[in-house]
C-alpha cells in the first residue's frame, strides 16, 4: 500500500498550520522575554528572591511537586491537591508562563496536558531539600510521613550542600557576593 500524496492544496495547507506554528512559538518566546525584564521582582538582583517570586506559593510548589509524582491534567492536580479551580488555573498558567511547564494536547484528546520543562525539572533540589527539612522539623518523633525512596527502594540519603573539594557548606561558611561588589579571590581558589 502506497502513501497518498498530498495535493498542493493540503501542502499549502500543511506549511501554512506549520509556518503559523513557528510564528506564534516565535511571539511567544518575544512575549515571555518581554515579561522577565518587565516583572515587578521583589528583589530584582536575589536569585532567591526571583525564585520564591515565581514558585514560592504554596500552590506553585505542590503542583511542581504533583507534577514530579506523575500528575498531568488539570484533573489530576485538583484532585490530588483539592484546591480551588481558578487558584489552580492561575498557578499553572503562571507555572506555564514562566517556562517551568509546559502544555500539550495528546492526539484525539480534548484537553491538554502538562509536563515540567528542564526547568521545571531541576527544581527536584528544592523539593527534596524541602522535604527533608519537612521530614526533620515539620513532624513530632515517631509521626508518620510520606518517604522519597530511589529506584531501589531505598531512602534517598540526606541533601547536603558541598564545596569544589567535597567539604559541607553552611550559611555560617558561606557569603553572597552582592551585584556590583569586586570578587576577591582567596587562597586557593
């Protein structure tokens, strides 16, 4: 059996679907770049402060975290989550503006989908540093919570922060090298 070939109607057609895709993917990228310089930052120069503007809401970070445990639709997010719909469709629309996920529409599917972007990926530090925390200091001794196990089913050991060489670093051997200050290098660096 032979494939049918496209009239040159149907072609045109094809590249003209394609070519609004690209323009529109285009408008959006321009669009999202616009926002970032444009966004009322609360500390425009603090990476942290950035990003708790972005995902520090505790609805933002449950449905990151959702999304990392296998949810995908807007139906899966409520009802893991039980919140309100237009507080859920606010967060994922902002989750999705911000390029920390991103939606598609499965074949012969009504609705679309959500996934996490790389972006959305590499926030699994902050959930698993959260979660310990949490796991530490968030339950009395001995009371039951949920555990993050590896493949193998084994705890994930504890998140700790370290230096070039290994060493553990704290806030107390630790500095922020504030915008518009020189970087000093030390000894052996």
């Amino acid at each position: 059996m032979t494939d049918a070939v496209p009239t040159e109607q149907e072609w045109t057609e094809q590249n003209r679907t394609e070519q609004e895709r690209t323009e529109r993917s285009w408008a959006e990228q321009e669009r999202a770049e616009r926002s970032w310089a444009e966004q009322d930052w609360t500390d425009p120069a603090c990476p942290v402060a950035r990003t708790v503007d972005l995902v520090g809401d505790r609805w933002s970070l449950l449905i990151v975290r959702d999304a990392m445990d296998g949810a995908a639709s807007f139906t899966d997010f409520r009802n893991r989550l039980g919140v309100a719909r237009n507080i859920l469709s606010d967060r994922l629309r902002k989750l999705t503006a911000h390029g920390i996920l991103a939606t598609s529409t499965p074949p012969g599917a009504k609705r679309h989908t959500y996934r996490l972007t790389d972006a959305g990926q590499e926030l699994f530090t902050v959930v698993v540093a959260l979660r310990q925390w949490g796991e530490r200091h968030a339950f009395a001794p001995g009371e039951d919570h949920s555990v993050l196990v590896d493949d193998g089913g084994r705890d994930v050991p504890r998140f700790r922060v370290l230096d070039r060489s290994g060493r553990p670093v704290t806030a107390a051997t630790s500095r922020v090298r504030k915008v518009g200050t020189p970087h000093v290098r030390k000894a052996g660096e």
